[in-house]
C-alpha cells in the first residue's frame, strides 16, 4: 500500500507548499470586498531537506507575519504530518 501512494518516491520530494485563501462575507454585500469583508491567506512550505517549515500570514493586527522553524523533533514532525 505504501508503494502504491508513492513512499517509496518520497526521497526525490524537493518541497511541499500549500497555500490557501478565504472570504467571509461583509456587513453590506456579501462577499463584495465591502464594509466588514474578511479576507485569509495562508501559506505553509516544508523544506524535506532541510526539516525548515515556513508559514506566512497576517497578525491579530493584519501585520505581515512569517514563522519558520525546524521540524526536527517529533513533536514538530508529527504537527507536520497532522497539517499535512
């Protein structure tokens, strides 16, 4: 079963990003970019190489905000899998 989804290739993984975007509709027009529209973009990369994971978004503030880590232990590790 590991063979058949790919395991066995997982050493030739450069890297995984995954990036998602959400729109929560505002006080006037639904989802017009109006008054009270909240908008999310997330972005997540893991380095297989290296163990670095990076994630980028936005604070409680609407800041610009970058995390990067090593997913060398195995707490990260699990997180890892768990997100992904």
């Amino acid at each position: 079963m590991a063979k058949t989804c790919g395991l066995d290739s997982f050493g030739q993984i450069e890297g995984i990003r995954y990036t998602w975007n959400a729109e929560f509709a505002g006080n006037v027009k639904p989802f017009d970019g109006g008054p009270g529209t909240i908008k999310i973009t997330r972005t997540w990369e893991w380095d297989p190489k290296t163990g670095t994971v990076s994630h980028e978004g936005k604070d409680k503030e609407g800041k610009p905000l970058k995390v990067t880590y090593q997913a060398r232990s195995s707490a990260a590790k699990a997180m890892l899998w768990a997100i992904a």
